[in-house]
C-alpha cells in the first residue's frame, strides 16, 4: 500500500505539526504520509551519512508535494529511481582528472526540517543520488537526528510530511 488516503496522522505527528503551525493545539493541517520503511543497517552506517526513502513512496507520495523548484533543487526531476546521467561542466571535469576525491560528490539538495518523535529538530538534505537513483535524507546533523531517534536495525519507521512558513519538514519515528 502506497497511499493510504484514510490513514490517520499519529498523535505524535499531529503535534509536532501543530506546534509549527500556530504554536498552539489547532488542528494540523497539510501532514501526508510519504513512506513506511524498515530501518536498514545501511542507514545507520555514519560512513553513508545517510537516510534512504523507498522509491516507490516517493514517486507516488512525495513528488507530487513539491514544486518544481523544489524537485530541481532535490534533484528529483525525471525518472524517480532510475540512475541519472550527471552534466559536468568543463571545470568540474578538469578539476577531477587532475585530483581523485576523497569522499563522495557534493550533491546539494533541498534543505529541510527533520523532526525525531520526541520533537528533536535537524537541518538536513532531501536528494537524489545520480549512480543509484536513490532519494535520501542526508547531512551533518543526521548523526545527531540518529541518537535522538535511537533508531536500531529493523526498526518499523514512518516518515510524515508538512510545512512550515512554506518550509517541508519531515516527522521520522516509529508509529
């Protein structure tokens, strides 16, 4: 089940929207389930630095809350899962015959608001990775968002969306 238009937002959701809203119990507003996921050793490895969405949630729950800027600055246009064909420029290119990198490439993406259930707020990236066609949730906070959350191996995850001032911030947690 993708989307599950009758499922009701967790009380936990509910409040952290609510609380970013209006700063007060008014109803939330605007909080859709993207995606449901068991957490994978892979998401923990700080190494990957790294919070993985599944694919399918996301074409079918996520791209359509976002508009084209933000699926351009996300890297999210095109195919979603298919790996993508990075354009390099001239200098890029030349920058890398010249010197092998030590990490990965700075991806970029669309900043975003990342809360943990017990309210804990993170600063991240919301991406498409080019090799894999992979969309994660990734940044240097997201070591911090995973002692917060203390996820573990085999954790049954949600991830809710809303916004804020036109921000979309993520709720992670267990139901």
């Amino acid at each position: 089940m993708l989307l599950d238009v009758a499922m009701a937002v967790p009380e936990w959701v509910a409040t952290l929207a609510r609380t970013q809203f209006t700063g007060n119990d008014d109803e939330a507003t605007g909080v859709r389930f993207i995606a449901s996921k068991r957490v994978e050793n892979s998401d923990l490895v700080t190494q990957q630095n790294r919070l993985y969405l599944p694919i399918d949630f996301v074409a079918a729950n996520l791209i359509g809350l976002l508009s084209l800027e933000e699926r351009t600055t996300a890297n999210l246009v095109g195919d979603i899962g298919q790996p993508r064909k990075r354009i390099r420029t001239e200098t890029e290119a030349e920058r890398m015959r010249k010197k092998p990198k030590a990490a990965g490439r700075e991806h970029g993406g669309l900043r975003v608001r990342v809360y943990a259930r017990c309210g804990f707020v993170s600063y991240l990236l919301l991406t498409r990775w080019d090799g894999s066609g992979g969309t994660v949730i990734k940044g240097e906070e997201l070591k911090v968002f995973r002692s917060w959350s203390a996820l573990k191996k085999g954790d049954k995850i949600d991830f809710w969306a809303f916004r804020s001032g036109g921000e979309l911030c993520f709720a992670i947690g267990r139901p």
